[in-house]
C-alpha cells in the first residue's frame, strides 16, 4: 500500500514539472489524450471483461464534433467539448444496448461492426470533412479567461482532465456498482442467478467507458488542432486495445504505461520504419497474447506485491 | 425499358449479379470462419489477410513465377492453407484452455503483420490481375450481358460451398469433425487424433478464405488492405446467420451480397453500411443471429 502511494506521488510530480525537462508539450499531450482513451477502455476491459472492438468511433466522432463546433460554428472549448462527449454518450447507449445483448466474442464483433458503421457515416458526412477531416481546429479560452493557445497552459488543462477521469475511475471501480462489475467479470450466470440485472450494469459501464473515450477524442482535437478519419478508424480500436492489454488490463496504471509505450513507439518508429510500423504493432500484439497476458504492471504487481493482491481477493 | 423505383431494370440486374458475386465471396469467408470457430473456438480475425494473402499469391505467382491462374486456384490456397497451419502451431494451440477474446486479439495481430509485411513489399496501391483468356468476355442474355467470368466466380465459390457442407454433414471425417466441435475429449478417447483435425480443420478454413482472394483476384483490385474492411462485413454476415450452421453462413452471406448490389443502385450512401444496419436489426430482433442454435 505504502509502495502504491509513493509511486502515485512520484508520478505526479513527474507529470507535474514534465514540460520543463525538455519533452515536448503537445507530444505529452498527446500522451495524456491516449492515456485517458486507454483508462476508459480498460473500464470495459479490465473491470467487467467486455472486448469493446470499436472504441475509435465515440473517440473519433466526439473529436469530430468538437473540432465542428469549435471552427464551424464558434463554439466555446468547454462548449464543444461537452458537446463531443454528449454525442459519445449517445453513441455508446445506441450501440452499447445493441452489443450488450450478446457476450463474449460476439459483443467484440458487434462492436466492431457498428463502429465501422460509424465510419462509414464519418466517411460520406459533410460535416467530417470526408477523407481530408477537419483542420485548424482552435484550441480556444478556458471560462473566457484561460486562453490555451500556449503549449504549457494546454497541457495543465488536459493533465486535469486526464487526473479527474483517473480518479474518477477509481471511484467506479471501488464503488459498490463496481463490485457489481466485478461480480460480472468474474462469474457473469452468477451475477444474473444473484438477482442483478447484468445487461443493465454492462450498459452503464460501455456508456460510461464510451463517454470517456469521447473526452479523451475531444481533448485530442483541440490539442492537435486536426481530426482525421484513422481516428474512428479500426485501427485506433486496435491500438487502444492493445495499449491496455501490453500495459496491463484491469490494472489502474497498466494502460497508461501501455499509451505511453504504443505512442512513444508508433512517434519513433514511424519515421525509421514506415510503412512497417504495423508489422511491429502486430509482432507485439502476438507476443503480448501469447507469454504476457498481464501486462507490463500486471506482471510487476504479480512478482512484487502478491500477498497484497490475495488480501484484496480474500477482502473482496 | 422496364424500370423499378427509376431505376433501369438492367442497372438493377447488373448491381444484383456484383451482389451474388460478392455475396459468394462472403459464403466462402463466413463458412471458413464458422468451421474454425466451431472447432476451435478462435474467431479467426486473420481471415480477411487470408483473403488477401490467397489473391496475393494468385499476383505473385503470375507475374514472377509464371503461374497461371488454373495453377493459381489450386496453389495459393494450398500455400496459404500451409501458412495457416504453422501459424496455427506456433500461436494458436497456446490459447485454446483460455478465453476466446485471445483468440481474437492474437489473429488480429497477425492480420496486422501480414497486411503490414505486404504494404511494405508491393506498396498500398491495387495491382490489378488479368482475366484468365477462357474465361474473358459475356454471355448475352436478351436483357443483360452477364460477364463469364462473373458468373464462374459464382459457380466455383458455390460448389466450393456445397462440398464442404456436403463433406461436414454427410460424410464421415464430418462426423467426427462434428462430435469433435461437440466434446472433444470424448472424440479423443475414442482415439481420434483431436489436434490433427483441430490444426487440419485450420488450415482449411484459411485455405478457403485463399480460394476466395484468388477468385476475387480479377474482379478487384489485389491490395493489402482489400481483406480488412471485408473481414468486419463477414463478421457481420457471421453474426446475422448465426455462428454456429454452416447453411447460415452460406445463405446469409449470398442474400447479403444481394441486398449490397441493390442498395448500390437504389441508395449508393448506405451500400457500405447496409449489412450493418440489417445485423443491428437482426440483433434487437433475434440475439442469436437468423439460423443460430443458443
């Protein structure tokens, strides 16, 4: 316990004075963006073992509105990033009650099939900007008195966002409607034999996650200033997955080390490599699978902490 | 002219004959992953780079080895069917004791590499592959000249179809393929070698996946990416049927491929879409898929 507090405060403090040892903000922002996607994703993953395989569209299409609204229309940055993740929310409960009717490998088809839905729609839509996407998206003023046009002021806007969904995941999963989730995961015939409407707490947890993930594509928009289609693309489904599961999927940390590792790889990789980027995506999705399922902090915890981790198993 | 909704009868007879052609393609990929999923229990993401592995090697071969596409339609899926089975005992046979959801996220991965190792060799642009010389030119059929090729591409891919169901409903290797999807450790004391059919019944499915990119070789463009968007339509196609009947696949793959080809001429925006929004509907009306057993 006192080891998990110091690596918190650490942490923090890191991410704290992080513009000042010479990394580029927008690059960290960026970071912070995938990160938070990746927490929202592994609220589904980790917590109640639902593989959402289209989590790009309610990144995506809640980008896609906010960078609208924020260029089109004038809207204010805290206006149009409500406004993306309101249509993320919407999203995530049409397609959420539509998936959560199935289980398993079929929830994961499902939710790949309507995302790619959704990017059809994004693709042919006048308002996406079709194959060009959105561009010179303003960044704005925070309640008309931040102006976040400077890399440093954006990035403490976007880590606060991205301290609050932490915490506030924290919270889900340690409330009693998360011990539900739990239930879930761990024995879902169970759960529903126990009296609990399943498919109505997974609903909760996909819109929830799905809202999130929206967050994180609005906050991504303004700090990039662009929105393309690879973001509600199948692609970006892949990647999130794949920074939870390489982080460590159930796991509050994992997938932030997972973004930070898939982002850092893919921003390097890319110039050296090209096009050949994906075979190494691809390479590390296999090997992920095959010998370390945990994850990177999944494993650290079985290896250093695992008396810790029976007790909150016997607790729970 | 007759017309329906506006449209030219032979606009919507010619949209309808790409429709069976494609769908005939979705038959072949579904059913391959149904089989695989029935014995395995691996929801084969890879299907799609099988796909286009198969119509690569068809390219490969014609343009580097001289192999002509008669050679090709039995060669690449037998290749690609031998890759599936190294793959098959390399990765796969690791997570069947575990969740299915592995399964998913391992085959994705190596749909990442293949498409990813081709890009890198052939680039992202379509290279396109000659109709073979018998099979150029068309019927005419009074209201419509149906292209030969079209039409064998319908023909080989639905034989295919239908010597599979024949050879998994009516023989006896489909019996034990059966029982073996039932309860395989039973099949296994029985004294049957389970992990032979399992990696065999692998490397067929993928090898049928091979056979439809060699067919679709010369009626679209052959590219790395032609398998990834298809995938997800056959994932669909495979949801709307009902994972576990073989006749599902098949039928619901061809009257799918149907509806695309009409949507095409009388709404073109939703012809991408259209199969989706049919399995949400499928879905909120009947979880378990049209022909699904649960």
């Amino acid at each position: 316990m006192r080891a998990h507090t110091v690596i918190f405060v650490v942490l923090s403090i890191l991410a704290l004075i992080a513009p000042w040892l010479g990394l580029y903000p927008v690059f960290l922002m960026k970071l912070l963006c995938f990160a938070m996607f990746a927490c929202a994703f592994n609220l589904l993953l980790g917590y109640t073992k639902m593989l959402s395989f289209g989590h790009a569209a309610y990144f995506g299409s809640s980008a896609y509105v906010t960078g609208w609204l924020a260029t089109v229309h004038g809207w204010g940055t805290v206006e149009s990033i409500l406004a993306g993740v309101a249509v993320a929310m919407l999203l995530g409960l049409v397609i959420g009650a539509i998936a959560v009717r199935r289980q398993g490998i079929y929830f994961a088809m499902i939710t790949l099939a309507l995302s790619q839905l959704v990017f059809f729609v994004c693709l042919q839509a006048n308002f996406t900007g079709g194959e060009n996407g959105l561009q010179g998206i303003p960044r704005g003023t925070l309640f008309g008195v931040m102006a976040l046009g400077r890399d440093r002021t954006m990035y403490y806007f976007v880590l606060a966002a991205f301290v609050a969904v932490f915490v506030f995941i924290r919270r889900i999963v340690h409330s009693p409607f998360g011990q539900v989730l739990n239930a879930i995961r761990a024995n879902e015939p169970r759960a529903i034999s126990l009296g609990y409407k399943v498919d109505r707490y997974k609903l909760v947890a996909f819109v929830l996650s799905a809202s999130l993930a929206g967050l994180a594509g609005s906050l991504k928009a303004l700090v990039l200033g662009f929105v393309t289609l690879s973001d509600v693309s199948q692609g970006t489904s892949g990647e999130v997955i794949l920074m939870t599961l390489l982080g460590g999927s159930g796991t509050f940390l994992g997938p932030v080390v997972g973004a930070i590792l898939v982002v850092t790889l893919q921003e390097y990789l890319s110039d050296v490599v090209g096009a050949w980027v994906s075979v190494i995506i691809g390479g590390i999705f296999v090997v992920c699978v095959i010998t370390f399922r945990r994850g990177f902090v999944g494993e650290i915890q079985r290896r250093f902490a695992p008396r810790a981790g029976e007790l909150v198993k016997r607790a729970g | 002219m007759t017309a329906v909704f506006g449209v030219p009868l032979p606009a919507i007879l010619g949209q309808l004959m790409l429709g069976l052609v494609n769908g005939s393609f979705y038959a072949l990929l579904s059913l391959g992953l149904a089989v695989i999923f029935g014995l395995l229990g691996v929801v084969n993401f890879a299907h799609g780079a099988f796909y286009m592995l198969g119509a690569f090697a068809a390219y490969i071969g014609l343009q580097f080895l001289g192999v002509n596409y008669w050679c090709a339609l039995l060669l690449a899926p037998l290749a690609v069917g031998l890759l599936g089975i190294v793959i098959e005992r390399l990765f796969l046979r690791h997570l069947y004791q575990l969740d299915p959801l592995y399964g998913l996220l391992l085959t994705f991965g190596i749909a990442l590499i293949a498409e990813g190792i081709m890009r890198g060799l052939f680039g992202a642009s379509g290279k396109s592959y000659p109709v073979p010389e018998s099979l150029q030119g068309g019927f005419n059929l009074g209201f419509m000249v149906l292209p030969i090729y079209r039409a064998w591409a319908v023909f080989a891919s639905l034989t295919v179809c239908g010597l599979t169901w024949f050879l998994i409903e009516r023989t006896r290797l489909g019996a034990m393929l059966r029982a073996a999807t039932e309860n395989a450790r039973l099949v296994q004391a029985f004294g049957i070698n389970v992990p032979l059919m399992v990696m065999t019944t692998y490397g067929a499915g993928v090898a049928l996946a091979a056979l439809a990119g060699v067919l679709a070789a010369p009626v679209t463009q052959v590219s790395p990416l032609m398998g990834s968007s298809l995938v997800i339509v056959v994932f669909a196609v495979v949801v709307i049927g009902g994972m576990g009947s073989i006749i599902g696949a098949i039928v619901s793959g061809l009257v799918l491929g149907m509806i695309e080809g009409l949507t095409k001429v009388i709404y073109p925006e939703a012809s991408n879409i259209v199969v989706f929004v049919i399995m949400a509907m499928v879905l909120i009306w009947r979880p378990t898929g049209l022909f699904g057993r649960e």
